[in-house]
C-alpha cells in the first residue's frame, strides 16, 4: 500500500489557500495535515559579471514582519508562475517587473520544494548575466500589488561574504549565490 488522500478541505482561500487533507499511511492509519497550497514560483539572480554585481530587492515581507519584527527583507527577484506560462518566461516578466531588466540567456538551476513540510510551494531557480544595456524600465514591481520594491547593486564579493558569515537570510537568494560561485567562481 502506498500513501493515499482520502479527502481535503480547504480552510481559507484567498492569495493561498490552506487545505486540510486526510491522508492514508502505508500501514493504514489515517492523519491529517494543514497544507498552504499556492503552487509554483520562481527565483532569479541577475547578475552583471563585467562588474561583478547582482540586482536584488528589497521590500516589506508580512510574515518574517509578524514572526520576527523584520519589516524588509533582500531577496533574489521572484514571483509567480502564472498558468500555463512556462517558468522561464515568468522569470522574465517578473525581471522586467521587479528590476527594471529584459533577461535573455538564463541558467536553470534547479526546481526545488522551498518547505515541504508545510507549503506545495516549488520555485523554480534561475541564474541570469546581464549587462547596463539590459535596464528597459525604472523596476520596482506591479503597483497594484503593493510590492514597494527598492533595487540593490550589490557586489558578488560581498555576497560571498555575507553567505560564509551566514547573514543572508532568503533562502532562495543563499542558493543561488552559492550555485553562482560553484559555477562561476572567477566572479567572487
């Protein structure tokens, strides 16, 4: 016998949803768990490597607000992947968005559960060279969205540094700055 969902409920339904789903174990018992499903996004680290620089973002973050008192967190650029738009695709829009960049050439570096214990969230990790020509727009996000986002240069060698001191602290941003420096060690 294998895990099997017996039924679901959702609990709430807005920007996510939260779902209790009753589940069947291996050795029959029945559990439930609370499930935050709001599905697939992305992450990206543009990334100048004539200058040595990432963009970043910097934007007011409810939840580490309400856990922790951190109003504002730096992040990699990320977002949603809307239906049916491949993930690619949504790592441009939200570039364009975000920081004000058009994304050509992107390294996919993995598709990755972000909090598999909780969340159906799988974001989908890119890294992406760009250059000065690239900026196309002010950035900043989707004003209806109330994104309030502020753009961050910030040099690879100091993020670097900031990764061995343990002091990044989006996820999300931590794993592509060491995936960069695997792949791309010459830049730090």
């Amino acid at each position: 016998m294998t895990y099997q969902i017996v039924r679901t409920h959702t609990v709430h339904e807005g920007w996510c949803k939260i779902v209790v789903a009753t589940i069947r174990t291996p050795d029959g018992e029945t559990i439930r768990r609370e499930i935050e499903d709001h599905g697939t996004v992305i992450a990206l680290l543009p990334y100048d490597p004539e200058r040595r620089v990432a963009m970043l973002v910097r934007q007011f973050r409810p939840p580490p607000f309400f856990a922790a008192g951190q109003a504002e967190m730096v992040e990699a650029v990320a977002g949603f992947v809307e239906e049916d738009e491949p993930a690619a695709d949504s790592a441009r829009r939200e570039a364009e968005e975000e920081v004000g960049l058009a994304i050509g050439a992107m390294e996919a570096a993995g598709a990755v559960w972000t909090s598999p214990g909780l969340s159906t969230e799988r974001t989908h990790l890119f890294l992406a060279p760009y250059r000065a020509g690239d900026r196309v727009g002010k950035g900043g996000g989707v004003a209806t969205e109330h994104e309030a986002i502020t753009l961050e240069e910030t040099p690879l060698a100091e993020l670097a540094a900031r990764a061995d001191a343990g002091t990044i602290d989006d996820l999300k941003l931590l794993a592509l700055v060491q995936t960069l420096r695997l792949r791309r060690p010459e830049l730090f």
